[in-house]
C-alpha cells in the first residue's frame, strides 16, 4: 500500500487504456475470460488498479455489442512492460479473439497527460464533466478557503490564492477525480 501512495503521489504512475466491443451472444465468455485476465494481473508486480466502464451501449438498429473500456494503472512504466511481454498475457489476449468485434483500442498515458487528453476513446458527456468539476470545484473552494484564511492569512492575497489553486488541482488530478471517475463510472459514461 506504502508502494501504492508513493507512486502515485510522485506522478510515475502510467496507465493504459483499452476499448473492446463484445460480439453479441459471447457476453458470458468474454467477462469469463476479463476475470481471468484481472486475476493473472493481481499477481503482475507494480499493478495499481484495473477497471472496467461499460461504453454507450448499441440500439437495435446497430445490435454491434457492447462496447467497453477497461483502464489499467501501474506504478510505472516498467512494471507495464514486464505485464505487456509476458507470455501469459498473449496467452490470455488469443482467447478474446473469438469474442469481440473488430480489433482492441489501445493508449497508454503517464503522469498528468491523462487529465488533458483527449482521444481517449468514448470520454463522458461535456456536460457530465463540466458538472462535476465544479462539484468539486466549489466544495474544496468552500472547504480549503476558510482554512487557508485562518492558517496563511498573513500572506498576501495572492499567494493565499496560488496556494488554494495548488492545493485544488493536485487534490483532482491524484485523489479526487480518481476516485469520483470510478465511483461515478455509470453516470458519467451512460448515455
């Protein structure tokens, strides 16, 4: 966990990004075999996190499958490689080629880059986001401003400011958004 907070905390995180879309009737087959993936990935040394967010899902009319992203962190960029060479890897990979349509999406992104990229492939609604960062926005401004006030209210007004805006970004771009983004995954990427 120690490992976990350090990296993540110096910004040698990386993450990678995978979209697939599920051929219609091997639902079960698929999820069978992400399971088995995830498992062997738990015991891949440097993984931080692995997630998966269902995409807009198909009408009737273009009944192509579900679509989903899966979101892989680890603690850097080797640790990704050693899991990206590895023979059980491929192994597992062959076994998706029968249930998806088309080929895997990929992107990798490190450090901050993920806050400001945008081909990523199906990000939310703008608006989903734009209203939850000034969710957020507003609840540290009325959080960490009255505090700032009492502790560094010696300072000048400016510096009081520079120090909220450190403080709101950094807090967003590690912790907040993180976990709100999993958290909120349903909400944000439905249609």
């Amino acid at each position: 966990m120690k490992h976990k907070r350090a990296a993540m905390a110096n910004g040698e995180t990386v993450s990678v990004v995978m979209a697939r879309k599920i051929k219609p009737g091997c639902e079960q087959q698929f999820w069978a075999v992400d399971k088995e993936i995830k498992d062997a990935m738990k015991r891949c040394p440097g993984l931080l996190a692995v997630n998966d967010f269902p995409l807009q899902q198909p009408t009737d009319a273009e009944n192509e499958g579900d679509e989903f992203l899966t979101i892989a962190q680890f603690d850097n960029m080797e640790s990704l490689s050693l899991w990206e060479e590895s023979p059980l890897r491929a192994e597992l990979l062959s076994k998706f080629e029968p249930l998806v349509v088309g080929d895997m999406r990929r992107k990798s992104i490190s450090g901050l880059e993920g806050m400001f990229e945008s081909s990523i492939p199906a990000a939310p609604p703008k608006y989903k986001m734009a209203i939850l960062i000034i969710v957020v926005i507003f609840s540290q401004l009325i959080i960490l401003k009255p505090l700032i006030n009492m502790t560094l209210g010696f300072l000048p007004e400016i510096l009081q400011s520079l120090i909220l805006v450190t403080i709101q970004v950094v807090a967003m771009a590690y912790l907040i958004m993180p976990y709100l983004t999993k958290k909120l995954a349903k909400w944000l990427y439905k249609p």
